[in-house]
C-alpha cells in the first residue's frame, strides 16, 4: 500500500539513507558498477544492480568479484584492480547527482522542529563528503554513520548501522523513524526496530520491502 500525507506523532529521531533517499545517486552507482564489471567481461543485469542497492563499497567489491569468476570463466581481479577501474567512474559521476524530490524540505522540517537527524549510509566517508558537497542543505545532518565507521561491525541489511545510530543520538531505536530506498537498507532498519518508512525505488513495488514498512512514492507526501 502507498500512504498519502498525513500528520504522524513526532519521532525521537530521524536517520537518512543518502544514496537513493536524500540524492539520486542510484542510477550512477549503477552506471559506474556496470562500466567497470564490462572491463572484465561480466555484463550485470537490472536485477544484478538493484541487488548491490544500498550495501557497503565492500560487500558490492565480493558480489561482483563472485559474478565474475563464476560468469566470466577467468580468474576474479583483485579488489584493488576492480576498484581502480569503478571509482574513477563514480568519482566522475558523483557530483551530479541531484536532490531526490522532497528531501530538502524533509530535512528542512526535521530541523525546524528540533527532530535530531543522522544520516545512516553504506557509502565511505570519501564518497559521503565527494557527493554531499554540492548540497549545502545536507549540512544540517551533522551526526553520520558511514560504511566504513570503524564501530560498525556489518552494514545493511544488518541493524547495526542504525542501532549505532541512534546509540549514538542517545534515543531507543524503536521511537526513531527510518527513511530507505532500498530493500536491503529497509531489512536493516526493520531489524534495527525503527519505524520505517520506505521510498519506493523505481522498478520495485512495497510488496518487495519487509513487511510493516511504509511505503511512499515521494518524500513531499511525509508529514512531520
């Protein structure tokens, strides 16, 4: 079911995925993974690319080594081979990337009301400050959990980026709320405890979130 506007009860907190949610940096990442997997004869599917969604530089490095090998019949490069190849391509594409519709105001809101905020994302600390510098709103999410935080054990779709997240804005988990895009990003929030509030990406529908999330097709439609 798609929820339309409507007044919610204020949360303790809200935490931000960033790729997808905040920018729409997904169809870039998807881009620079698929230029840099054809370098080594692996050609990746839309349902390839929306598996890597929202997980860590790390776990998406394994998968499409792991695709390679088993596709390509040759030996899988090094993530230091593969990763020469992908992030010139990110880093090229990455400024670019525009505001998802809504989110500033989103944002806006949280602040104006004192709702405290933390972006909680898989990409590293390199790639948050490269993408988010053209965007002088996302300032105001000053507390970020990042993929390569050195307190965070797994990222999504395990909880801990957000239980590390919310530990660290000193409120329960259970009275924040949770804005994702992807699956693999909702899983995390959900097992997290959060309230969950899901952007639907494109090509997906809810029935391919976890149960109990809800689904929006655009952030303008979120009230706080």
């Amino acid at each position: 079911m798609i929820h339309q506007a409507g007044a919610m009860p204020l949360p303790a907190a809200c935490l931000f995925d960033l790729d997808g949610l905040l920018l729409d940096t997904e169809p870039l990442h998807a881009q620079a993974w698929r230029e840099a997997a054809r370098r080594f004869s692996l050609m990746l599917s839309e349902g390839d690319l929306l598996g890597l969604r929202g997980r860590r530089r790390v776990d998406c490095l394994a998968q499409v080594r792991e695709w390679i090998e088993l596709r390509s019949g040759g030996p899988a490069p090094s993530d230091a081979d593969l990763l020469a190849v992908q992030q010139p391509i990110a880093r090229r594409l990455m400024p670019g990337a525009p505001p998802v519709e809504g989110a500033p105001d989103l944002v806006a809101s949280c602040q104006a009301l004192g709702v405290p905020m933390a972006m909680v994302t898989s990409s590293t600390s390199e790639a948050v400050a490269l993408k988010c510098e053209p965007h002088p709103w996302l300032r105001a999410i000053h507390l970020r959990v990042m993929g390569d935080d050195p307190e965070l054990t797994m990222g999504k779709p395990a909880p801990d980026p957000f239980l590390l997240a919310a530990r660290r804005l000193g409120v329960p988990a259970r009275e924040c709320w949770a804005f994702e895009d992807s699956p693999a990003g909702a899983r995390s929030a959900v097992t997290a405890g959060c309230r969950v509030h899901v952007l639907v990406a494109p090509g997906l529908a809810c029935k391919d979130y976890p149960e109990g999330v809800r689904c929006w097709r655009t952030l303008r439609d979120v009230k706080l």
